[in-house]
C-alpha cells in the first residue's frame, strides 16, 4: 500500500467526509453532488399542491406564507416590517418580522419547485433574507455584501431558483444579523418531498420556532446588544401562557419540526408521557434503521431537528425547553436569591416607607406568580396560569401538547377531564399501613 492509498482509506473509515487530495475529477463531482444537491440548478417539474401532494404544516400562534403560480411557478410575497407583537398578555413590544408576524411565518414549498419570492422591505433599514441550509444558486444565497446589494429600505428584491432537496429548514435576516435576527426577522421553511412514501405521512405536522429575547421590564423594544440573561425564551414568537397548544386525536401519527435561530442557547426540548423518534436534522431524513429514541431532543443554535410519534396516550401532556431558567418569563430574571432568608421584622419596617412591600422568594419561587403583585408597565409575571388542580408554576418557552379520543376540531379543547382514580391524590391511612409505610 502506498501513501495515496493509505490517505484514500482513512477518507473511507472516516465516512468520506472529505475529497481526499489526488483523487480524480469524476470522484470529486461524485462527492460534490452528494452534499451540494447536484448541478447548481435543475429542470423544475410541475408545482406540488396541497393535499394532492403533501399534508400542509401547521405553524402554532402563526401563518402559511400564501403562494400562487404563475407560468408553472410558484410566487410568493415575503414583507419585513415592523410589528407590534404581544409575547403574552401584558407584554407587548416592537419588533421586527415577516408579514405581520414574528418568528411565524412558514414558507412552504415542495421540492423540484420553481420557487420566485419577492422581498419587500418595509423597515427603516437595508436588509436581505438567506435560505438557510437550502441548495441554491450563489448569487440568490441572500448574504449582504457578498452575493447581494442589500435591499433599501421601501425596495423589492426578487429570489428565484428551483428547490432540489426535501427537508425542514429555515430563513433569516443576512444584513446586521445581530440586530434583525434577534428583532424577529426569522422563520421555517418547508420543503416537502416530491415522491412521499409511507414514512412521510404523518396525521398532524407541526412547525415550532425557537427564539430568546431579552425585554427589560417597561422598556418597549427587545435589546439586541444582549448576550447572556435572556427573560422572555418563545415558541413561533409567544411566551406561556401565550402559546396555543398542539391539539392531536389520538392515534395520529405527528411530527414535529423544530427550529433554533437563538442567539446564543441550545434548547433541550422534552415532551412529556411520550417517547418520539428523532427522524430529520437539517441536512436531511435519517434512514429509519438509524432513527433513535429519545423523550428529549436537544435543538442547537442554527440547527433543525424533526421528531414524531404516535398519539396514543390522551391528556395534556408538557412540552417544554428544560434548561430551568427557560420555563420562565421576564420577571424571574435579575431577582435577589432570598431562598433561606428570614425577614423577621423587615416586612413591617420598609412597609413604613414603602407601603405595601413583601418580602418574596425566601420559601423558592413557586407561589409569585399566583400572588398578583403589582407589575412594572409592559410586563409579565415570571411564570404560571390558572389551571384544574391549582396554580400552574411555569412559563417560557412551553407549550402542551393535548390529545384526546375524539375531536370534532382543531380548536384547544380545554383542560383535559381525568377519569376517575386516575390522578394522584393524598393517600389515606388504612393504605399506608397496609403498605407498611410509616410516616
């Protein structure tokens, strides 16, 4: 074995993740066309339609960019502007998003598309969109300076090519990407596959973005400087208790498709009484002999990830980010840690000075969010919601996932009826001594 072999062999146990130096022109456009799509552009067929060719997603709390055809193509009209959003009831701030909408938009195509998306831009300021992970021409790559003039501010752009690959992906703001990205200007971007087979059908397909923002309270836009001490952490733009739940009948298949265009966190996102597949990253479906269990699915910065299941267990069920501080909103950040502290006669002191205060936090921070305190303007309680056993302690980036026997529509159902003996409750003596639980 000489040293070209030998170099060509660790390129093969490696799993090829590279053209190895010297090898021929027609291996390296073999290896090309395997991570780059193929040829920079290709024959477009005829434009995919829903329910004939794909099950359209459902974007929680947001939209479905509309489309129509034009001479075989598929034109759509994307909007940057600015946007009063509300995260949640009392909290709502000036953003920047896409049609109305904050991190909610959902473009949906089909692949072997000829797509043609004109971007409007309504802002104040030059801007562009990049398709992010998405096979295009260069020149429509969408990167500020370097393969585009950005848009001015009151212009249109047109993008054009045809969609070669099938995935969940996304898109975003390439012009001052600190600043528009973290102001909103992001959103999913489907490709469904030309050819589906049995393991593309799914009942229910969901499309959830994730986002932190930090708002200081009373304040009336996100800060976009910000790097650390993240308050308000969103699915598709909203904060719990804002975010509609995802309402399936049982026994449909689902599949969920995340999204992570934060600024800076991974988001370990858990469901609850269930396990789920993961099937998809952003590069592309994982053959189902390599799909793996799990019951959490961590979404790192830029990255998609697909999950999916069956429904089979009814009741509302938490899906939530589970980095601690992340099922939160806005006013449990930069808070005294009061746990242990006793006040004794402080309480009592200040209020002679400021009537009314209360010393909060020294017994954890469950129960603030049930006491009512009064709020700075334009701001929200650190966590929780009325719900049927009490008090509902969390917040952030969360949603529910409710599935039920019967549905007559999409519609939140409500809380979910338990049957009867079916819940924890206090147990009774007789049981404990019969167990030989002493107490």
């Amino acid at each position: 074995m000489n040293r070209r072999d030998l170099v060509k062999l660790g390129a093969v146990a490696a799993g090829g993740a590279i053209v190895v130096a010297g090898a021929s022109k027609a291996e390296a456009r073999q290896w090309d066309s395997s991570y780059s799509g193929g040829p920079v552009d290709r024959k477009p067929e005829s434009p995919g339609l829903p329910t004939k060719d794909y099950r359209p997603v459902v974007t929680p709390n947001g939209q479905s960019l509309p489309w129509k055809i034009v001479d075989g193509v598929k034109v759509y009209h994307l909007i940057a502007g600015e946007i009063d959003h509300e995260f949640a009831k009392g909290l709502t701030t000036k953003c920047w998003g896409y049609n109305g909408k904050v991190n909610a938009t959902t473009i949906e195509a089909v692949e072997g598309d000829r797509v043609r998306i004109y971007v409007t831009n309504s802002l104040p300021v030059p801007t562009t969109v990049h398709w992010h992970g998405i096979f295009l021409p260069n020149g429509m790559d969408g990167v500020s300076g370097v393969t585009q003039r950005p848009i001015p501010p009151g212009k249109t752009f047109k993008y054009e090519w045809t969609l070669r690959q099938h995935g969940t992906f996304m898109y975003h703001s390439h012009y001052d990407s600190m600043t528009q990205d973290a102001m909103g200007l992001v959103g999913m971007f489907i490709v469904h596959p030309r050819k589906t087979s049995s393991d593309d059908l799914v009942d229910r397909d969901f499309v959830i973005m994730l986002s932190e923002w930090q708002v200081v309270p009373g304040t009336s836009r996100p800060n976009t400087l910000a790097m650390a001490d993240f308050n308000v952490l969103t699915m598709n733009g909203r904060a719990y208790p804002g975010t509609d739940p995802l309402v399936v009948k049982k026994g449909q298949r689902v599949r969920i498709r995340f999204g992570n265009l934060s600024a800076m966190d991974h988001h370990p996102i858990h469901m609850h009484g269930y396990r789920f597949k993961i099937t998809a990253t952003d590069g592309e479906r994982i053959p189902a002999s390599a799909q793996w269990s799990e019951t959490t699915v961590l979404v790192a910065v830029g990255q998609t990830r697909d999950i999916e299941f069956v429904a089979d267990a009814p009741g509302d069920w938490l899906m939530h980010c589970h980095m601690s501080h992340h099922m939160m909103n806005q006013m449990s950040h930069g808070v005294p840690n009061m746990l242990g502290v006793e006040p004794g006669t402080l309480d009592r002191k200040i209020s002679k000075l400021v009537p009314g205060y209360m010393t909060m936090g020294q017994n954890g921070m469950a129960d603030m969010g049930e006491m009512g305190m009064p709020m700075p303007a334009n701001s929200i309680p650190m966590m929780g919601t009325p719900a049927p056993f009490g008090y509902f302690d969390m917040g952030g980036m969360f949603t529910l996932l409710k599935v039920r026997d019967d549905l007559k529509s999409y519609e939140d159902p409500g809380w979910y009826v338990h049957p009867k003996g079916t819940v924890a409750e206090e147990a009774e003596a007789a049981q404990l001594a019969a167990d030989g639980i002493e107490l």
